[in-house]
C-alpha cells in the first residue's frame, strides 16, 4: 500500500486521524480517478458525487450507481458520503440505499470555521 504522502493532491482529502498519519476520502466527481487508487492508499471513505445525489429519485441508473458504490465502500470496509443533498426525497432514498453520511444544502449552508463553532459547538442551556 502507498502512503498517503504519494497520493496525488487531487484524488482526495487528507485530514488528520489517530490511527494513521492521515485519512483520506476519496471522491467520484474526480475525472481522473481510478479504482486501482482504492487498494494503493489508505482511504476510508468513498464521496458520491451531487450528480448522482441530485439524479437519484429520477433515474433508476442514479440508484444502481449508487447501490453500487454503495456495496463497494462495504466490501471495501469504507464509508459513503453523498455530496449535494438538496431535498427530502434525496435524503429519503439515500437512507434506502443505506448510505452512511450525507452533505448538502438541505442539512445545512457552508460555514466559516468561526461560525461553526459559534452556532454548532456552542453550548446550549437545557429548558
């Protein structure tokens, strides 16, 4: 396995971890991927591009793909995040499909690193 230092810039996201010098999240909106990258790094978590996110209640080819990666991540011992979740109905059947984690404007806007903190780690008084 290569180590996370010779992972090309734009095949992921590397963030900090405990168990590993990084984690990296690898993404399905990059052009240039290629499943081979899945073995070679330690990635744990695969990202489902908004393209299927947004398709998925109106294509049955959106809800193969994503069943698909979906079932590879697993096999794989990998997460799914889905990327660009805008409605309810998205929400609704990527919990059907058993995707792990979601993102998008229906959950909540980009945030500032200070905003964040202010309005989701803030603590707040129990009534």
């Amino acid at each position: 396995m290569r180590s996370c230092a010779t992972m090309p810039r734009r095949l992921g996201v590397c963030t900090p971890s405990r168990s590993s010098a990084c984690r990296w999240r690898s993404t399905t909106s990059e052009p240039v991927s290629s499943f081979a990258y899945l073995q070679d790094f330690p990635i744990d978590s695969l990202k489902i591009d908004r393209s299927f996110t947004n398709a998925i209640t109106q294509s049955a080819e959106s809800q193969a793909l994503v069943r698909m990666l979906v079932q590879l991540s697993r096999d794989l011992g990998m997460k799914t995040v889905a990327e660009g979740v805008e409605t309810l109905e998205e929400m609704d059947q990527l919990r059907l499909e058993h995707v792990d984690e979601a993102q998008g404007y229906l959950l909540a806007r980009p945030l500032q690193p200070q905003q964040f903190r202010d309005t989701v780690l803030r603590p707040r008084a129990i009534h």
